[in-house]
C-alpha cells in the first residue's frame, strides 16, 4: 500500500497537471475566437471566387487552354496533407493522418508523393517510407495562418505540377472546421482546377455573357494562380480552427478527469491516514493494556 507521503505527492502532480490543462485550455480558446472569426471571413470569398472560376472555365473552354485547367490521366498523384505542428489536441491530427491513410489505401494502384504543411504528419508518414516530395514546418504553429505562407506553398505545388506534366492530379487534405466539438476531415482536388458546370441555381450567372478587357487567357492566366493560393490559404485557416477548437475540447475533459482523479487520490490517502490512526491507538491501548 502506498504510504501517506506518497499519495500527497501524487495529488500535488495531479494538481499541477491540472493547473497546465487549464492554462492550455484558456490560451485555445483565445486562439480558437481568433481563427474562426478568419475562417468565416475567408469562406465566401473562397466558394464564390471557385464558382465563378469553374463556371467561366467551363463556358471558355473551346476558346483557350491553360495547364492548371488542363485534364490529364490518373496515374500520379500530388496529395497536400495538412496537420498541426503540435500535439495534446485530441484526435485531430489523428483522424485527418486516418483519412489520408484511407485514401492511399484506395488508390495503392497509383504513384502518390506527399507534401506534408505541419509537423505531425510530417513525422507520421516519414516513420512508414511515404514519399515525400516538400514539407512546410512551422507555419501554423502559432495558431494563426498567413496568407504569405499559403501563397509559397501555392506558387511551389503549381510550378511543381506545370514542370513536371507526369503528376496528374494534385488532392488537398485538410480538417474543415463546423464547430468546437465537430471537425469534418476532406479531400479535395486542387489541380487541374475542376470545371462547374451550370446547376439550376447558377444557370442565369452560366448563361451570361461576359466582355473581357483583356483576352481570356491573360485574365485567366492571373485569376487561376490566385484561386490556388486562396484555396490553400482556406484550408491552412480551416485547420488551425479546428486544431484550436479540438485541443480545447481535449483540455477541457483533461481538466474534469484531473479533477476526478484528485477526488479519488483524495479519498485513499483520508483512507490510509485513517488506517495509521486507527493503527496507532491500538498500539498505544494494547500497550496500556500490558502494563
């Protein structure tokens, strides 16, 4: 049995355990308020700016080409995996690692590399001998995402899929962040830049007709590369929140379970200070009773 000493060392490391969890707790909050007040700002401009795009794309084919619109095969492809640089937020980093295992195992058929934005998949995937072609470290561990950051990361994947006409497909995996207790893992294609073609809702805007000032191609050869970088700008915000929002929750039910330890440590060591007392008086009657 442990002794009385050892179990109020054992509720102070609790306690100090506890008092960590909350302060972690505390500072994601603030972060997570922070991240998603970005998110929302960044999500209609993101959507409206890939429909306009895609339905334009889809309505100018026939007049001009461009590559990042440009169908190819399916044999390679360029998976952009975004994680977190840290851990101690839940299962976050481990259910969108989960789904990208899951879509490589659904197309063990292709030739796949991986560019890894965030440490934890980065080490993930190195430690199974997964190609890596390019990892970003570093870039959202301060909870927060710059665009500056996004945009590199863009500029890289669109000079690595226009020099290198074998890559097929580039996918982007990300957490989308719905709310504190709820972060949804996806896969989307980034490149060749997917066409929309016109829905009910967007047949009025499909049917315009549009004057251009300047060719299409030149407006598009601008527009494309920016509607890159924002969707990565997206993702990389879409993930801190969620990031945020799961370490929060983590700590949260950290801080409950310390607490609940701290009550039943509590218990045995009234228990074992009792049974000491109680052992004592027996000693001191018993002795008393001898003489």
């Amino acid at each position: 049995m442990a002794s009385l000493l050892d179990m109020r060392r054992r509720i102070k490391s609790v306690k100090n355990t506890q008092q960590i969890t909350k302060a972690m707790k505390m500072v994601a909050a603030a972060k997570l308020k922070r991240a998603q007040d970005r998110v929302t700002a960044a999500r209609p401009f993101a959507k409206k700016m890939s429909d306009v795009l895609g339905g334009l794309s889809a309505k100018v084919a026939d007049d001009f080409s461009h590559p990042l619109l440009t169908a190819r095969g399916d044999e390679k492809y360029l998976v952009v995996l975004v994680t977190a640089d840290k851990g101690l937020a839940g299962g976050f980093n481990a259910n969108i690692i989960k789904a990208t295992q899951a879509f490589l195992n659904d197309n063990s058929s292709k030739e796949v590399e991986l560019v890894a934005v965030g440490r934890k998949g980065r080490d993930f995937f190195k430690r199974r001998n997964t190609s890596i072609a390019e990892e970003y470290i570093g870039l959202t561990g301060r909870g927060s995402a710059n665009y500056s950051d996004a945009a590199e990361i863009a500029r890289d994947l669109i000079k690595r899929f226009t020099d290198d006409e074998s890559i097929d497909k580039v996918f982007l995996v990300f957490t989308e962040f719905r709310t504190v207790l709820s972060q949804k893992p996806v896969i989307e294609q980034l490149l060749p830049i997917p066409k929309i073609a016109a829905t009910e809702e967007g047949e009025a805007s499909a049917e315009a007709e549009y004057i251009y000032e300047q060719p299409a191609a030149e407006i598009f050869g601008k527009l494309l590369p920016k509607q890159v970088e924002t969707q990565v700008y997206r993702a990389m915000l879409e993930s801190v929140a969620s990031e945020q929002g799961s370490r929060m929750t983590a700590m949260d039910s950290a801080s409950k379970n310390a607490g609940e330890l701290i009550d039943s440590l509590t218990l045995n060591m009234n228990r074992i200070r009792q049974a000491a007392i109680t052992k004592e008086i027996i000693e001191v009657v018993s002795g008393a009773a001898a003489l």
